[in-house]
C-alpha cells in the first residue's frame, strides 16, 4: 500500500479512531477493514525475538518461534561497544523482517538504581551515557531494517516491587541528569518509532498520563516524533492517558476504553482533538510498518549464532587473574565444576524469554579444545519456571546427604586437576522480571562448594553466571574470577573462547561490584514503602557514590582485564567547534598478543558552583590494538553531556570554567589528565522577595543598584568583607534585609529590576 491510499485521521468515524488506540489482542493493533487499514503486529525483545507462535493467549505467554538469543543488555553493556550493539541490533531487526513484525518491544535503558532491582539484566548500566550510547546502537539497527523500536520503559523505573502502583519520588536534577538522560540521547540520536511508558508514578503522577514527560519533556524537549505506547497493562485512566500523549494502550481491553473515549468526547469532557491526535500517530506508526517490503529469503541461523557466540565473548569481564592462570592450555588437566556447566542459565526470566535456535554448553565447548577434562556438577540447580518465569517461587533442596555426595565428587575431581573451573551463578528462581532481589549473596551451597575445592586446589578460577551484581566474598582467595554474566544462546562457547585465550577478554564492568549490599546507594530507601519509593542518593547513583565517599569497592565501575596490557600516552584535550571536547590519547599495546582496550574518559567540574560527583563517564571507545602498536585514540565529549540540569531556570547549563579530563581503563585506574576552558552558557535568575543578596549581587541589573545602593553604612560592615559578600550575607533573603535597616523602597527597586 503506499501514502496515496493510506488513509487520514479525517477519514476515521470517531469510534474507528478511539479503536485505534488500544489493542486488538495481546500482541496486535487493530486494522479499519473499510479503509485498507491493517493490522500489525509487535513482539517483545529487547535481546531477540520472542514472537508468540500460533493465536495469542490471554497473558501473551504461548511458545514463541525459535529466535536468535543474544546476550542480553547485562552482557551487551559490558562490552561498552556501540557499534557492536548495532550489529546485534541489524540481527534482530532482519529476524523481525521475515517473521512480519512491525516493531520490537525494547531496548530498555534504564539505570541500575538498586543491586536488587530484578530487571537488571535487561538494563545496560548504572551511568546514562554508557546506557544511551548502547541503547542507540541497538535502535539504530533493528530500524536499519524498517522495524520499529520501543524505547522503555520510561521513566524512573528501577525496581519490580510494586511496579504497578509506586511512586519513584526523583528530585529534578537526578531525574534530568541520571534517569532521564539515557532515554533523551537515544531519542535525539535514534528517533526510536515508539517509546514505552512504564508502569510506575514518578513524583506521584502515573507514567502513562503524566503530560510532563510525555508531552512537554518527551516530544515538545527533545523532539520525539514517534507513538508513546503503554507497557502491558500499564494504563491507568485512558482519557487521562490520551490527554498527556500515551497513545496506545496495550494489550487490548475488550472495547471498554474504546467506548469510554468515545462516551468522553460525546459529552465534552475529552477533546476530540486530543484523540485524532493520538489516532493519527497509530496511523502513522502501521503507515510506516507497512512501507517496509517483504525480507527476501530465510534466516541465517549459522551466521546470526556466529554473531551472539562473538557477542558472548565480547560481553565477558576478566575479574581477576593472578599468576596468569588464564588462559588455560589444551593439554591441562581440567576438572570442570558446578551444574551450570552443563545446565547454562543464558537469559533472565519474564517478557524478555527468547526460544532460541540452538543453545551451546559450556562444559561441551571446553571438551572441544581440551582431551583431559573431568566433570562434576557438585550441586543440584532448582528448576527453571515453566514458561517465561517470574513466579519467584523456591524451589525444594536437595537433601543433606545429596549436598554433601555431591560436594565430594568434586573435591576429589578437583584434587590434583592442574586447574579447577568451578561455575556458580544465581538460578532463575533468584531473579526475573516480576520481583526484586533480597541479597546480593551466591547460593550458599555453592559458596561451601567453592571452599571445598579451592582448599584442595590452588587454581581455582571462578565462572560468574548472573544477572545481576553478587558479592565476592572469595575473591581474595582464588586467583581468577571470570565474570560471564548471561550471554545468550551461544554463551557456552564464548566461556570456552575466553577461558583458552581464542578471544581476549576485552569486557568491563558497567555497574560497580560493592563488598556488601549495605554499602550500596540506595540501601536505606529501597524498595520504599507505602506505594513511594525515596531516590535520596540523588545524583550519587553507582560510581558516583562510591567516589564521592571514596569508599572500597570489590571492583570498580569499567574495570576488566585483558591476557595483555597497554600502556597510556599523556591525554590531549581541547574545546571543539560544537562546544564539547576533543580528547586524544596513545594506547599502546606493550603485551604479545592482540587485544581490545576501553579507553575510558571522565570528566570533572573543580570549580563547579552547583553540586556534582567527583568525576562522571562522559565518553568512551573500545579499540583494539595489535601487539607492540599504538593507537591514537580520539574520544568526543559532547557538549549535551557536560551540562547539568539548572533547576532555578529549568534549564540545561553549561557552566563556564575549567573542566578537568581523566582517561583511563576504569573509573578507578585513571592514567592521566588534562584541563580545558570551556565558555558556558549565560543564564540569569529572575529575583523574587526569597531570592538570597548573593543572587541579587549576581544579577546583571540588579547588582548595581545592590551594590551602590543598598549596601551602604552598617549593612555594608556587617555583610560584606574586603568588597566581598560573608556566607550569611550571600545566604540572606532579600525580604529579611528590612529587618536589618534597608530602606524598603530601595529592595522594592531591587525585586523589580530584577524580575
């Protein structure tokens, strides 16, 4: 069909446009039969396909044909590679294509507020230029391929308890400067087609019908010019929702919000107007959908496997690794240890559950390279949930007499093993969409188990299988740790790349790994109660708090090691034509094999007038280097991402002054620095009778008067010293300077000029 037939909004009878904004099923939008209007079709992601084979049921929880699985964003984030995302991304898209899908529910982008949060493997990281940048590589490729995105869930989402009803409570520069910021650069730099608005409230009002960030934030801010879609049941009041631009809601509801917009319009209490609106962008969006031509041939599965094996390995963070136990050689001996070996948990429970085409086990992948390899699966994994999960029920132990067999078979195949890999993780039943985490502890079996073994062998490596961050409590008595994460289909394999040196670990954290979960941010506040939740930390999420207390941690924001090294040339740095900063740095590869730095840059405001952490991610490159080179790496600091959020303007400010530039290979292994003046972004403050003397010195009218005539006699010895304000005196409302002796009429004059 192309434009010229497509009908417009004022082709739609005024129930055939409210249809138009709610589901048809579960899965699907509804078509206007009279008018040549489809119906399309969407499917979750974000790190595959999952589209619902067959009919849709109810709750959307039918088998769904085979698809690629990738690894999801907790492993993808870890590989701080956008372009890699876009690759990932291109493969998804062209699944979608030849499976008719109009658009991919995903990627999600927001920030890992909470270690506990259950959806965390679904996010990229705890800082929102890392999750922006990957988000927008992701967006860019499935649209590549004339499928949609749906950048979600917006916005304050950040745990599973009581998703449906509570209140993230985010004072406005956190909320720009931290949860916000991720999805704004994905919408300036993308476009996605649709965004997801969440389930929760933010600052008590529901995502869905909030015209603040859907309207004036979302679309009249940034310029987003694509469908705002609920999640799945998250609605609230529709005439509510379509008032504030969420302009369709999903999954269907049988035609009763149909007929309440309908009834609504009739009797005034809704404008029409605000519905075509909404109508109209659910045209566009199967306008769009149905532009795209058919895919031409059928799924590669070898090829699109090979990529999420290279995606896996990509993902993965060499922790630790003393004595150069890694990598491995073929011909050790090697006993290989714990159930998810052999039992690989490569993606998290809930709407994200992908079918995959073909899963490759890690225990295999090592029997591949290696010819003296013994197993032992030295405690028993509880069964996965039927279906997607997100039940959060435990299943029943195994009995004592079971443990302990179990745990000796492994002490004995470890014993006199040249090295013993010992696989533990959290099972599904530990996290998923759906609830929240309670500790950030291993199963204690597992934890006894590694004991055992690492008492009867000294090289020990760890294999991490998680979806969230754990504590580490032996990490200073085993010499590797390797962080795997869930890597998707082809994770197995990439275990065994990275283990026997095939591909460089090249992987780094994207969220800070603390010793305990008491010491983490939002400990004292999460997961709130009464349906509000407090975001007390504010700006200090992640690194940020960690630095800001120059607190230990287990391992850093960006840390991962490499099978080689590189050394670092002094940064250069300047101011570019757009504002920002132009940081160059020589990496040299000083090690013998080839191998992926991530050069890192953060960024520093000494002077800054307004609170900041004491560094914060503001660019990054991943590059990879031959042995013995160099590589002049160019990193771009954009003038977007130097800005806080003015909250007496509401406003992005650019502050003028020094800004202070630290490169490195994580937040905490900084190699060197470099300072630029930047020219800010003037802004003045309008005065009221609450305004403080120190603004009125400042204001560019104002201040004159201030100074000559107000600061006068005993006001001027007594608030002022060598020609400069005291701290009472800056801090001193314009409306108490009476009480001090001011003539009225001259701070009257003042307010005024400064209005």
């Amino acid at each position: 069909m192309t434009d010229a037939s497509f009908p417009d909004i004022s082709d739609l009878t005024l129930e055939e446009k409210a249809a138009l904004t709610s589901g048809l099923d579960f899965w699907r939008l509804k078509s206007i039969e009279r008018l040549g209007v489809p119906s399309i079709m969407v499917a979750d992601g974000p790190h595959g396909l999952r589209k619902q084979a067959g009919a849709s049921d109810h709750l959307g929880l039918n088998a769904s044909v085979p698809a690629t699985c990738f690894p999801p964003a907790v492993g993808l984030g870890a590989s701080w590679d956008p372009d890699l995302a876009r690759r990932v991304g291109e493969a998804i898209g062209r699944e979608a294509a030849i499976e008719d899908i109009a658009v991919v529910l995903g990627p999600g982008v927001n920030i890992k507020r909470s270690v506990l949060c259950g959806r965390n493997f679904e996010y990229f990281s705890e800082d929102p230029i890392l999750a922006s940048d990957m988000g927008s590589g992701i967006v860019r490729g499935i649209q590549s391929h004339g499928v949609g995105t749906s950048l979600k869930h917006f916005a304050a989402n950040n745990q599973e308890t009581d998703r449906m009803r509570t209140s993230s409570d985010v004072e406005p520069r956190p909320l720009r400067e931290i949860y916000l910021r991720a999805f704004q650069g994905v919408v300036e730099d993308t476009q996605p087609w649709t965004v997801m608005c969440s389930y929760n409230r933010v600052n008590g009002v529901y995502a869905s019908e909030d015209p603040f960030l859907l309207s004036q934030v979302l679309r009249d801010e940034w310029g987003f010019g694509g469908l705002v879609v609920s999640d799945w049941g998250a609605s609230n009041v529709r005439t509510e929702g379509i008032r504030a631009g969420m302009d369709l809601e999903m999954p269907a509801s049988g035609g009763l919000t149909d007929r309440q917009l309908v009834d609504a319009v009739r009797v005034g209490a809704l404008d029409e107007a605000d519905l075509d609106r909404s109508a109209e962008r659910v045209l566009n969006l199967i306008r769009r959908a149905n532009e795209r031509a058919a895919a031409e041939g059928a799924l590669d599965v070898d090829a699109h496997h090979a990529l999420a094996r290279e995606a896996a390995g990509r993902s993965i963070v060499l922790l630790k690794n003393s004595g150069g136990v890694l990598p491995l050689k073929p011909e050790q001996s090697i006993a290989v240890i714990g159930e998810f070996a052999e039992k690989p948990r490569f993606q998290g429970g809930g709407s994200s559950h992908i079918n995959p085409t073909r899963v490759d086990v890690a225990l295999d992948a090592i029997r591949e390279v290696a010819d003296d390899v013994v197993y032992a699966p030295g405690y028993v994994l509880p069964d996965a949930p039927e279906g997607i999960g997100m039940s959060g029920a435990k299943a029943p132990r195994p009995p004592a007499d079971v443990v302990e067999r179990l745990r000796a078979e492994a002490v004995a195949a470890a014993t006199g093993a040249d090295v013993a890999l010992v696989f533990v993780g959290l099972p599904d039943e530990d996290e998923s969409e759906g609830f929240d985490r309670e500790h950030i502890d291993l199963p204690e079996a597992q934890l006894a188990l590694l004991d055992a073994v690492a008492q009867v062998n000294d090289n020990v490596v760890v294999v991490l299988s998680n979806g969230g961050v754990v504590a580490l409590p032996f990490a200073d008595r085993v010499p590797a740790i390797v962080e795997t994460w869930l890597l998707g289909q082809a994770g197995g394999s990439g275990v065994a790349d990275v283990l026997f040196g095939a591909v460089n670990p090249s992987g780094r954290l994207a969220e800070t790994f603390p010793h305990r979960i008491e010491d983490t941010p939002s400990y004292t506040s999460f997961p709130g109660a009464g349906q509000h939740v407090s975001y007390g930390e504010g700006l200090y999420v992640g690194y940020r708090w960690y630095d800001a207390r120059t607190m230990d941690v287990a391992f850093p924001f960006g840390h991962g090691l490499s099978y080689t090294s590189f050394s670092y040339g002094a940064p250069t740095v300047e101011a570019n034509a757009d504002g920002g900063i132009d940081v160059t740095v020589d990496v040299t590869n000083t090690g013998s094999v080839v191998g992926r730095e991530v050069v890192q840059a953060y960024v520093a405001v000494p002077g800054s007038a307004v609170e900041r952490a004491p560094r914060e991610l503001k660019a990054f490159r991943s590059v990879e280097v031959q042995p013995g080179e160099t590589a002049a790496v160019s990193l771009t600091v954009r003038r977007r991402d130097l800005a806080y959020w003015e909250t007496r303007v509401d406003r992005w400010i650019v502050e003028s002054g020094e800004y202070v530039v630290a490169v490195g290979a994580s937040s905490r292994d900084l190699r060197g620095e470099a300072t630029v003046e930047l020219s800010g972004d003037e802004f003045v403050i309008a005065l009221s009778r609450d305004a403080s003397l120190g603004e009125a010195f400042a204001h560019p009218i104002a201040g004159p008067i201030t100074r000559d005539e107000l600061m006068k006699g005993w006001l001027r010895e007594s608030m002022m010293i060598n020609g400069e304000l005291t701290p009472m005196g800056k801090d001193l409302p314009l409306s108490r300077l009476v009480s001090f002796g001011a003539d009225p009429d001259v701070v009257a004059r003042i307010i005024e000029a400064g209005e």
